[in-house]
C-alpha cells in the first residue's frame, strides 16, 4: 500500500526498501533458515563436482539426493520442537 | 532443455505447477475478498481487487520479458533454480508437517470470521470506503506476490512465459467463477493436497535448473524432471508415514484445524 511520508518515518523510498527486503528475508528465509543456507551449501558442492568435467552426470544424481537429506533434516527439526 | 520446444512432459509440470500455487493462493484470497465484501460492501472490495490484478500483470509484464532477453540462460537457471529449491522445500516442508499432524492446516473458516469481525468494528464513512479498498487490495496482492514469482522465475527460464501466465490466469478466473457460484469462501477446497503438489514441482524444478546452472549434465534431459517429482513425492510420503509412526497418529485437535493457520 502507498502511504504518505510523515517526518518521523523517514524518507518513502527507504521504507519501501525495507519492506522490500523484509519481503525476499520473509520469502527466502522466515523461519526456515536451514533450507536457505542447506540449499546454497548443495548447490555449491554441485558446482564443485562439476568442475571436473567426467563427474557432471554423478553431480546431477547426487543433487536430488542431498536435498531429500536436507528436508529431512529440517522436518525432524520442527518435529522435536512438537506441534505448532 | 527446457526451450519451449522440448518434451512437453516439462510443459505439462510447467503448467500444473503454476496453476496449482495460483489456485491455492487465489481461494486464500478471495476468502479475504468475500468476507470485505460481505461486511462493507462491494465496490470498493472490487475496486481493490482490480488494481491488485492490474498491479500484479504490470509485474510480470515489467520483469518477465527482461529476464528472457537480458540475463544470460545459465545465469538464470543458477539464480531461478536456488530460488525455486528454497521456496518449494519450505511448500514441501510445510505440507508434510500439516499431513503428519504436526502443524495446523489452513482453515478458511477460521480466517473468513476472524476478517468479518475486525471488519465489522472498523468505522464506516461514507463514499469510497477506504478499509475495503486497502484490504481487498492487501489480500490479493500479497497472495498472488507468490505467484508473479512463480510465474516469472518458471516462465521466463523455461522460456515459456505466456504459457505460465496463461495457467496462472485460468486459476484465477475458475477460483472467481466457483466463488461467484457458491458465495462463500473454498474451505472444501483441499489445500494442504495442493501445496504438497506444488512444493514438489517447485522443489523439482529447483533442482533440475540450478543443477543445470552448474553445469551438471541430466540423464535424458527434460525427462529427469518428472522423475525427479516422482523421486520427491517418494521420499515425502516416508516422511509423513515416519513422522506418523514416531508421532503416533494424528492429534485429533490439529487434524481438526486446531488455530487458523495463515502460511
């Protein structure tokens, strides 16, 4: 929503890039950290593997592998911490 | 690859893909919609409504075609892929939680009351009412802020961006049309199912391209990308059942509902 500036809030286009990036922290992060930095860590490895180029097809069907591991692993966390 | 000429196995969980986060995002809106339209009137709800569909097609026009024709493939296959991999393990991770009991599902009843009621005690002028306006607008562009994501990112890399827009469009226009039939907010509508659906495609897609970002090379191409659905569905149904059998069942007040969940 479009609101006015008033003094006290600083300047319109700050507030709007903060609720920018507040959007993309909610959106990529939230209360899921693990995933964000699991999946850059996975895609990291990857592009490690596929640095030498005969491991390119291992790296592919290595990749969906970690990734169930990582959702696993977040589960089993918000598991233990019980119902929500 | 994905070129919008390729196997049209991609194609089909292209559109799937989209069409299912759009209706799932569009029945939490116009549950929204309904209850300002309900409590302070029409017009205004609808006014809200149009310039949140305007705003959002402005988006995807605005950033779609950029995306095409400026970032190089592979640059936006890496960037598009990782986004897609996070965003769709928290869908993923989300539903499998709902399924196995852990974590309340969304409950459009719930959410319809709570709207009417703070609806109803906010004050009234005449003219244009503001309120509706603002929430109506909230309501839809927030929800659908997803969807131009989902559209952008799947639609401009698979280069096939009008075919994303249109399914995101037809999700729109069946929730509208069902909606104006039944007048009353989805609540039937099985939403956890739908998410669980979408969490792997997105998951898959995720996978698949920022994979290819790196360069790694898939055995039979497009075709991994049903398989790699498969492949997720597989490992989030032992999950649920591992989560059920450590759990033991289902608590029934969660299985209900429980508190309205909003995510």
């Amino acid at each position: 929503m479009v609101e006015r500036g008033s003094g006290n809030d600083g300047p319109v286009i700050l507030r709007w890039l903060t609720a920018f990036g507040r959007f993309w922290w909610d959106f990529l992060i939230g209360d899921t950290p693990e995933l964000f930095v699991g999946a850059v860590a996975i895609i990291g490895l990857i592009a490690v593997i596929c640095l030498h180029p005969g491991l390119r097809t291992a790296a592919a069907i290595l990749a969906p592998v970690l990734v169930a591991g990582l959702l696993t692993a977040s589960v089993r966390r918000a598991a233990n911490r019980g119902p929500s | 690859m994905l070129t919008g000429t390729a196997d049209p196995s991609g194609a089909v969980v292209l559109v799937t893909a989209v069409f299912l986060a759009s209706t799932v995002e569009m029945v939490e809106a116009l549950t929204i919609v309904l209850a300002v339209g309900v409590t302070r009137g029409w017009r205004s709800a609808l006014e809200g409504v149009a310039a949140a569909l305007l705003t959002l097609g402005a988006l995807v026009v605005a950033f779609g075609p950029a995306l095409v024709h400026w970032v190089p493939l592979s640059a936006l296959r890496l960037v598009v892929g990782g986004l897609l991999l996070v965003f769709g393990l928290q869908w993923l991770r989300k539903a499998i939680l709902r399924t196995a009991g852990l974590k309340a599902k969304h409950d459009e009843d719930a959410i319809y009351a709570e709207h009417v009621a703070e609806l109803s005690d906010s004050p009234r002028r005449s003219g244009r009412d503001a309120t509706a306006f603002t929430v109506a607008f909230k309501g839809v562009f927030l929800e659908g802020l997803e969807v131009v994501v989902i559209v952008i990112t799947l639609g401009a890399t698979s280069h096939r961006l009008g075919l994303a827009s249109l399914a995101a469009a037809a999700a729109v226009v069946l929730v509208v049309i069902v909606g104006l039939i039944v007048h009353r907010q989805l609540s039937g509508v099985p939403e956890n199912a739908m998410k669980m659906g979408v969490g792997l495609m997105l998951v898959s897609f995720g996978t698949f391209w920022s994979a290819e970002g790196v360069h790694a090379s898939w055995p039979g191409s497009d075709l991994a990308i049903p398989v790699l659905v498969a492949f997720y569905g597989l490992a989030s149904w032992l999950l649920v059942l591992a989560l059920r059998h450590a759990t033991g069942e289902l608590p029934s007040g969660l299985a209900a509902g429980g508190e309205a969940s909003h995510g």
